[in-house]
C-alpha cells in the first residue's frame, strides 16, 4: 500500500475523511470527501481501471512568482491511458481559484504523458446508478469459479435476457445464489442496465467480457 502524498487527518476541519475497502486493489484508498468516497465505487466496477491510489503526489507549479504544491486526489490507471484526477463539486469546480489551479497543473500533467481530468458531482451522483453500484459492490468479495461461470454461459445463451429471479430459480440447483449472480454483476462477466434500480425483476445476460474469458479457458459457445 503506498503512503499518501498529503496526510489525510480532520483535525480542525469539516472533512469527511476516510479509507475505501478497494477490492480491486487490495488496499485501503484514502478520501476527503463523500464524494471523493462515492467516486471510488466507479472505480471498482469500471473494467477499464486496472488499479489507482489516493492522494498520489506532491505536484510543484508557479501562481504570480510563488512556488506552489498541488497534491491530487487520485491517480487511475486504466487499460489505455493514466489519468490524474480532481474530484470537486461542480460548485467548486467553477471557481476562479480552482479554475487557475487546473489551467496551471494540467500542462505539467500531459508532459508526463498522463490526462488530467475534473470529474464533479453531476458526473458521480447519477441514480438510481450510483445506488446499484453501492449494492453490487456489498457482494463483490463473493467467490465464484470458473465452473460457475460454465453453468451461468449454458443457461443464459439460451435466452436473450432472463431476470434476477428467474436465473436464481433456474441455477439454485447448480450452487449459484444471488449472492453469486450479483458479483459475477459486480465483475462485468453479466450484464445488467445501471440506469434502471435493482431489483429482481432486472434483467441480465452473458456479456462480452465473459465470452472472452470462457473462450480464452478453452469453452465453447
């Protein structure tokens, strides 16, 4: 686990500070923020990211002759590029301040050969989308094996969709529960639409991430 650029503490502050359980990362992520907490959930379930820390370094940059430090709130690394990035709200996000901050470190950031980007609130708190993250994320340490994944490709390629309900009535008898459904959910090896809330008449189906798992394993579709 690496140590934070900045120490993270609320000592005299309003922070909402805290350490993510990253799954995908086997580590504790710090946060200063409910925000800053709830974008990590995106993190966890985007296939696109394969790692990412908190509070990653000390940047140094010049504001009217002075040398200034800048400190990001994270550093993603995803499957095609590394970005380094601002968690704000958007409130914020539009201040002047903060808009000469990014306009001077965000030059320095591309000649590393990595993205900076501002990601707000009106990007993170989409629902019921966030919500079904948070659900899908409490089953996401459920285990699951490969002959789990077989079962769910023979039942599923049958149908175009099934819902929730249907699946764990089908597969209960093969050990699959809901729990695993979710996490297979959760680890992008079913599809379900985020944008509609959870529940058990959702609909799922095999995705492309599963095909290519399976086949890769040697099993045929």
């Amino acid at each position: 686990m690496s140590t934070p650029a900045r120490k993270i503490n609320n000592t005299g502050t309003k922070k909402n500070i805290g350490k993510f359980v990253s799954n995908k990362n086997q580590a504790l992520i710090p946060y200063e923020s409910h925000l800053e907490r709830d974008y990590l959930y995106f993190l966890e379930i985007d296939s696109q990211v394969i790692s990412y820390t908190g509070q990653p370094f000390k940047l140094n940059y010049y504001l009217d002759g002075k040398l200034r430090r800048y400190t990001p709130d994270f550093f993603v690394e995803r499957t095609n590029k590394k970005q380094v990035v601002e968690v704000k709200p958007e409130s914020k996000a539009r201040l002047l301040k903060y808009l000469t901050l990014f306009n001077k470190v965000a030059p320095i950031i591309t000649e590393f050969g990595w993205e900076f980007c501002v990601v707000t609130d009106k990007m993170i708190r989409i629902q019921p989308c966030l919500d079904n993250i948070k659900i899908l994320y409490k089953y996401s340490r459920v285990q699951y094996s490969l002959q789990d994944l077989v079962r769910c490709k023979n039942y599923l390629q049958n149908f175009s969709s099934v819902t929730i309900q249907e699946a764990t009535q089908v597969l209960h008898k093969d050990g699959i529960s809901k729990q695993i459904l979710f996490s297979l959910i959760f680890s992008g090896f079913l599809e379900i639409e985020l944008i509609l809330p959870i529940s058990y008449t959702s609909e799922i189906k095999i995705s492309d991430k599963m095909r290519r798992y399976l086949i890769e394993a040697g099993v045929e579709f």
